[in-house]
C-alpha cells in the first residue's frame, strides 16, 4: 500500500505473480495479471496526481496463515484516507484486505488480492 501511496506503481505490480487476480469495490470484473494491473495502477496514480490529491492507507490488524499448498493467506484492515494536497485527510474508507501469496525465486507475490469495503460486506 505504500508503494501505492507514493506513487511507484510499477514497483507497486511487480509485486504481483504474472496472472494475478485483483478484486476491488466498485469493479464488475477482476484485473487480470501483472500488466492489466500495472495499467490500472498508472492511469490511478495519473489521475490522483493531476486531481491533487493525496491517498494514505493505514495498515493494521495482519493475520498471515500458511495454508496446506505451500501459499499464505493474508487478511488485513487499512483505513484509506484522502486529501487535496496541504489539506487535512478524510477517512475514504475502512477496506478488508484479503490476499494470497505465493514463493517464487525466494520472493513472496500476490496472486489473489481481494479488497472489500468493510462495512458492506458483512
């Protein structure tokens, strides 16, 4: 979240096995892969840069459990907030983050992220 936060989005996708899936509110459909997920990331980066806007996700409440196959099951909270650039934040959203990670080459990547807005999937 904090490569997203400070806008490095190809190092933010790099972090993504090659056919990641990417869930997120809002979507009808999933990003598929690493590039489509590179794209999307870009073109959100561009936008809140030209809006002049500042995104900051506060992370807590990690839980990381190794599941049978060899991957990791993630679940996590992050607190999104927002602002117009030399203004104070707002809370945007309160985000259930649930991803799957998987070891390749002695590294660990997302192959499943799926985001939830907290409050509405409950």
């Amino acid at each position: 979240m904090a490569l997203m936060d400070d806008r490095e989005p190809d190092a933010w996708a790099d972090a993504y096995t090659e056919d990641a899936v990417f869930e997120e509110p809002g979507r009808t459909e999933a990003i598929r892969g690493r590039e489509a997920i590179r794209a999307a990331i870009t073109r959100r980066a561009a936008e809140l840069a030209e809006a002049g806007v500042v995104m900051r996700h506060w992370t807590s409440n990690l839980m990381v459990t190794p599941l049978p196959d060899g991957t990791l099951r993630a679940q996590y909270y992050s607190l999104v907030m927002r602002a117009p650039r030399g203004q104070r934040p707002d809370i945007f959203a309160h985000v259930v983050c649930r991803d799957v990670l998987v070891r390749k080459g002695g590294r660990w990547f997302i192959r499943h992220r799926h985001l939830g807005v907290d409050a509405l999937e409950h």
